[in-house]
C-alpha cells in the first residue's frame, strides 16, 4: 500500500512511524513533511494548506490511503477534495471539521444539545466586547473563532488584560480573520484532560487519556504554547470519570453532529476540565493533539492503520483496539524564546539508538544535516511500567541530543505524579 499523510510536524511524525508498523505499507508520501520525518517517509514540498498541490500530487502518485492530520487543511475540504477523485481518507470533511474550525460552531452545538460546557458570549464588535468585560466576572477566557495555532486562546486574570487582549484580536488583528469574532467565557477551574478518540459517526472509541502542558515555562507559567510536553494515561481520568464523559459528552457530541447533518469521521479530540460540577468541554479539535498524539500513540498496541481503514468505512464497532498496560511521557525540546522571539538554524545531533523515540517537528535538512527550523523543534517520548520511571527515561534520552538553543521544561508530568501519591 501506498499512504499518502497531510502535515509536517511532529504528530505527524508520530502517526507515520505508527502506521509504518503495518506491513502492507510499502510506500509513505509526506506533504510537506520535515527533516526528521524525510527519515520515515518521501517527503515532497508541497504545503498542508493547498489543496489544489495535494490533489495534483495525488493524481500523479495515486496513494491507496490518505491521512489528513493538520486542522487548517481538514477545514479546508481537503478530505473532501481527496474523496472526490477517488482516494479514500482519514479525516473529518469541511461541514464536520467547523467543530474546531468555529469555536462560535462548537459553543453553540454544546448549548443547543445539552453538553456541559463552560457559559459564554459571543461578539464581533469590539466596542460591545469591551462593554461586557465592565462587569463581566474575571478571570476570564478569550477565544478567537477561527483557526490560530493552538494559540488563539487568552487567560486573563485582570480586566484591563481582557480588554487588552480583546483590542489585539479585534483591533489588531493578532490573528487575522480568525478573530473577526471572539467568545468570552467563563473561568473554569479544576484538572485538564485530553481524550483523543477513534469515530466513524456512529462508534465512538476514546483512546487512552492524557495530560498536556501548555504553558512556556516550569510550574505552568509564562506564554501559552502549542505544547510543551504530555503524560498518559492522565491519573484524574478514572474509570467513573470516563463513564460520565462517554454518556454526558462522547455519545451526545456525535449525535449532535449528525442531528445537525455534519457526521464526524477520524479523529475527535475533546479537551475537558474537571470542575467540582463535573466533567465540561474546554474545546474540540477535529484531529490527533500534538504533543498529544506523540504519548498516546506509543501506547497503542493494535494496528493503528487498520483503525483509521475501519472509520473511513464506517466499520469502527468490528475492531478490537488494545492497549499497553503501561505509561508514556513526551517532552518538547523547543527553541529558546519559542511562543515570542527565537533563533533558528542549529544544527541537531540525535544519537541513532535514541531515534525511535524522537518526534521531528521544526527542523529541515541542510547539506544533510538536520537543523532547527520551528519553535518546538522535537518531542521524547519514551514508554514505562509506570509514569515514574516513564518521566526519568524521556529526560534521559532528551540529554543525549544535542542543538544549540535548545530549551525544555523541567517538570513535565510532576502534577499527575502527585495526583498519584
């Protein structure tokens, strides 16, 4: 078989060394693909956002398979236009994909079907959000719309940090059209989960839960990033917790998409808080998490091609999906200064035992080097009988690669270890 993936980061790293398992898999083509990623697969400069390229591409290689992992393309219709000429995809289509392409869509879904959720407002006029942050209660939330990285998100602790915050998105246009129009909403507080999960619009299969860590700096400071490292299985995920989450919100989200004529097939990925008042839905994403994908991923024991054919045609329920019973850690090793100002162009050494563990997610090849290109550069992802040892053996091999620049955070998964004691 020939596999053709959308993406050039390091989920997308992750899902191909997972689907290279599969030994029908004779041929991988990576769009755009990267420097590390070019190890695993053929990598062709053709970026995730044009469609028209892809389709080309595709008409040319013929791929048997396609997996769109990037958001901006799966909202673009990229499954949509693969499908058309005949190549079967993994990925939600446009009309489901606006579950994370809007988060006015998704607030509104949630509301008008009952999924708890955090209350908010929406405006497109800066002057009326302004208004309501006078009395509205703080902290708060302020969220773009549209697409922006994982980062069109703002906490703010202060008023005049919400009002400054609305004026870039809206005024500014920090994040172009995507902040035409914005939600606030309530502050939530309690435990964050990520449950990545397996749907062909009638099945829904949730993977093994996870821990992210958003946040730049050590203790959960500084600027909101992509992600700066992740643990699974995450410990405040309990056997009750998750039974809740698949009645109250799983089951209840896809019958909403089909109610409203937009079936989800792929990956559906809820981010939950825990609040005193239950599990709430923070947001969804239409595809794998990243750094998400590169910790649960390691851990799955089946067939993960066979999983993503079996959604595609709607067959979900016949699969049998295990598990390793064990836990997994992934650290990002960033760019000093990464989300703001960073250098680039160092050249990375990773020594060839430590490989299968590394995620490439900002780093081209130069002169037949691999050189740092991006913000977050690479993840670790090492697997262990518990998180302890899972922790300690991900910062092992993080110290034997080496680039200039290279900043990570110390503590990753030092909160779910005092969850567990």
């Amino acid at each position: 078989m020939k596999i053709m993936v959308i993406g050039g980061g390091g989920r997308e790293h992750a899902i191909i060394k997972k689907i290279k398992e599969n030994k029908s898999v004779e041929k991988i083509y990576a769009l755009p693909g990267n420097g590390g990623i070019a190890r695993d697969a053929e990598c062709f400069p053709i970026k995730a956002t044009d469609i028209d390229g892809i389709i080309e591409f595709a008409k040319k290689y013929r791929p048997d398979y396609s997996i769109v992992a990037q958001d901006d393309p799966l909202a673009a219709g990229c499954v949509d236009s693969l499908e058309s000429i005949g190549i079967p995809s993994f990925g939600p289509k446009a009309e489901a994909a606006i579950i994370e392409s809007s988060k006015v869509f998704s607030k509104d879904l949630m509301k008008k079907y009952n999924i708890p959720t955090a209350k908010y407002e929406v405006f497109d006029n800066v002057y009326t959000a302004l208004g309501y942050l006078d009395d509205a209660p703080i902290p708060t939330v302020i969220k773009v719309d549209g697409l922006a990285l994982g980062k069109g998100v703002v906490i703010a602790e202060t008023r005049e940090e919400a009002k400054n915050a609305v004026k870039e998105i809206m005024e500014d246009h920090k994040f172009g059209k995507s902040g035409d129009r914005i939600v606030i909403e309530e502050f939530l507080e309690g435990p964050e989960v990520s449950v990545l999960s397996f749907t062909d619009s009638k099945t829904v299969v949730p993977m093994i839960s996870s821990m992210d860590h958003k946040r730049a700096g050590d203790g959960d400071t500084g600027l909101n990033t992509g992600g700066m490292g992740a643990i699974a299985p995450n410990p405040y995920y309990t056997k009750e917790v998750a039974e809740k989450c698949m009645r109250e919100i799983f089951l209840p989200t896809i019958e909403a998409m089909n109610a409203e004529g937009r079936p989800f097939k792929g990956c559906l990925y809820f981010g939950l808080m825990l609040t005193e008042n239950g599990p709430k839905v923070i947001e969804y994403n239409c595809r794998f998490g990243d750094p998400e994908a590169q910790v649960v991923l390691p851990l799955l024991k089946s067939d993960l091609l066979n999983i993503m054919q079996a959604v595609t045609e709607e067959r979900l329920a016949d699969e049998e999906i295990e598990w390793y019973d064990e836990s997994a850690c992934c650290i990002v090793a960033a760019s000093d200064g990464y989300p703001a100002k960073y250098e680039k162009g160092y050249e990375i050494t990773i020594p060839d035992d430590v490989w299968e563990n590394v995620f490439v997610a900002g780093a081209i090849s130069e002169d037949g080097k691999l050189v740092t290109s991006g913000g977050r550069v690479l993840g670790v992802t090492a697997r262990a009988g518990n998180l302890q040892e899972a922790i300690e053996a991900t910062y092992g091999l993080l110290d034997t690669i080496e680039f200039g620049n290279k900043y990570y955070r110390v503590d990753i998964g030092q909160k779910a270890l005092k969850a567990l004691k």
